[in-house]
C-alpha cells in the first residue's frame, strides 16, 4: 500500500492570498513550501482511491480510467472543491464514500455527474473497498459531521485524522487497537490558538491520548508555519511536519 499526501494546507493555503508573511513570502520564491488544499491518495494492488479531494486541479491530472473512487472525511468546501470539475467527466460512475451527511456542498448532490455519492460509510463499522483496502470510519471533533479513517492494507495500516479538534474515547480506542504504522493529523494553528482544528500543543497531548510514536500533521495554516520557522519541531520527537508530495510505503 502507498499513501501520498497530494495537499497539506489548510483552506487558505499557503501562501495565502494577499499575505507577505515569511511564510507565504518563500512559499511564492520556493515550490518545495507550498501547501495546497488537503488531499491526498491511496494505491493498492488492486485499485487507487483519493482520499479528500481538496485540490481544485484534480480534474487535470486524476486518471477516471484508474480511479477507483473518492473517500470523504467531510463535505467543507477545502475538502470537496475538486469534485466541483470531476463531477462533469465523460467516464463510468465513480463511487465516493464518505458521512451520511445530506448537506453536502452547495449543488454537489443535486447535481452529482459521474460522481455517486450513495454509498454512505458508518461509523465504526469495516468497509471493504478492494480485496486489499478496508477503512473503518471513527467520528471526530469537527464543526460539522466527520470522519477520520483507520485504512488498512494485508498486514499494514495508517489513521488519516482530517479536520480534527480531537478524538472521543471510542473513536481513540479503537485507533489505539488497529496500532497503525503511521498517523496523519490536522494541525492549523500555533499553540493555545484557532478553534474546530488542532493547535501543535493539542497535537502533542492527541499523540499521548493514542499512544502514537509519531504523528504526521497536516492541514497546516500560515500562523503554524510562521511559528515554527522561530520554533522548529524537535527532530527526535513524535510530531513530524508533512509536506505536499510525501509519500509513504508500506508492505
């Protein structure tokens, strides 16, 4: 199984429109610091799925001939605006799974394309999307409904925690339980800020609540990253920054 993180900013994105912040002001000079819109993707054996589709290009470069379908932690628009194009593609239904949640995104259901939103994951409960791809959806803390994501390959698995201001008890116990190879976490603001998502110092009490050797953030707004250009992460420590394009293997 492959995970590649195809977008790890938050809803502005980095650099932020208008914005000369440190931040956005080398993010500008140098791709390597561009965070776009969260999305990322999973590859099996067997079948490629993205997993939120934040990324307004995805459209331009996602293969519909070797895209198997499209897993939603929620229906926020950073999360979702790819689909807006998507949708139109002249191909065969595309399944998108996600929360039962009947709002979804401005005209997105009522006018679905060849995107079928009906296959509607419940919480706690296994669904097997490929012979070697099963996710268990885990309610979060979110603003609105939401899913974070146990995904699990033969023998190897990974949580994807997006947007998240924090997990329940039943929801981390059972995270606890799959004992993942790697966790992926919403992180937008510096310490003791923001609201709906992570703050570093919520981020690092979530890695103790899970018992994670590590977590993988994501989501990463400009005031984060402009914090830690002054407070960089301690690199032998369990909170590791991600960046657009990482990827991880696993078998």
């Amino acid at each position: 199984m492959l995970m590649r993180l195809l977008g790890t900013g938050n809803a502005p994105q980095i650099p932020v429109f208008g914005c000369r912040c440190r931040s956005c002001g080398r993010a500008r000079v140098d791709e390597n610091f561009r965070r776009r819109p969260t999305s990322a993707e999973i590859q099996t054996a067997t079948g490629r799925f993205l997993l939120d589709a934040g990324r307004t290009d995805l459209a331009d470069w996602v293969d519909p001939e070797t895209l198997s379908g499209v897993i939603l932690t929620h229906y926020h628009m950073d999360h979702v605006a790819g689909l807006f194009h998507m949708r139109w593609g002249v191909c065969d239904p595309i399944p998108v799974y996600g929360p039962p949640d009947s709002q979804g995104a401005d005209d997105l259901l009522d006018h679905p394309g060849c995107l079928d939103f009906s296959h509607h994951l419940i919480p706690y409960e296994a669904t097997q999307l490929t012979e070697d791809l099963t996710v268990i959806p885990v309610p979060i803390k979110h603003s609105r409904l939401t899913f974070g994501y146990i995904v699990k390959g033969h023998r190897e698995s990974l949580v994807y925690l997006s947007d998240c201001d924090g997990v329940g008890p039943e929801s981390a116990q059972m995270i606890r339980d799959a004992n993942p190879n790697a966790v992926i976490v919403d992180c937008s603001f510096p310490p003791e800020t923001g609201r709906n998502h992570l703050s570093l110092d919520r981020a690092y009490a979530l890695a103790e609540e899970l018992q994670a050797p590590w977590l993988y953030l994501t989501h990463i707004g400009h005031d984060l990253s402009n914090y830690l250009l002054d407070h960089p992460l301690d690199p032998e420590g369990r909170l590791v920054l991600s960046h657009d394009g990482l990827t991880f293997h696993f078998d």
